[in-house]
C-alpha cells in the first residue's frame, strides 16, 4: 500500500518537473536575447565597432553552472 501511494505521488511530479525545467529554459533564451539586443543598442548609440560591456563587474568564469535570472527591466 505504501509503495502505490509513493507512485501516485511521483507519477504527477514527473511532467511538473519537466514544465518547471522547460520554463527556466525559455526564461534564460529571452534573458540571453534580451542582453545581446541592449548590447546592440549599446553599440550603436556609443558608434563603435566592438562589443559594449553590459557591467563593470568581472565576469565570472567556472566549471559549475548559475541561473541568473533578473526580471526587472533596466532603462
């Protein structure tokens, strides 16, 4: 009996867990569309050839994988 309730709880998350993933996913696509639009704008209104930083920080370089994800709009 236990082991039917444990199915009846991990059959639903199967399909949840992969409509979570699939939404971070088209999340991280319009982030990264998002920064290479305002990075062209950015070099189109400084009239330069090259690429235009999008922050002062360092970048962070590493193995490991990070989610940033910033909903809010920058002017």
């Amino acid at each position: 009996m236990v082991e039917s309730d444990l199915t009846f709880l991990l059959i639903p998350m199967a399909p949840a867990l992969a409509f979570m993933l699939w939404v971070i996913w088209a999340l991280e696509k319009q982030i990264r569309r998002d920064r290479r639009h305002s990075d062209e704008i950015a070099r189109l209104k400084a009239g330069s050839d090259h690429p235009a930083s999008t922050s002062a920080a360092p970048k962070q370089h590493g193995a490991g994988t990070s989610v940033h994800l910033n909903f809010a709009r920058q002017p």
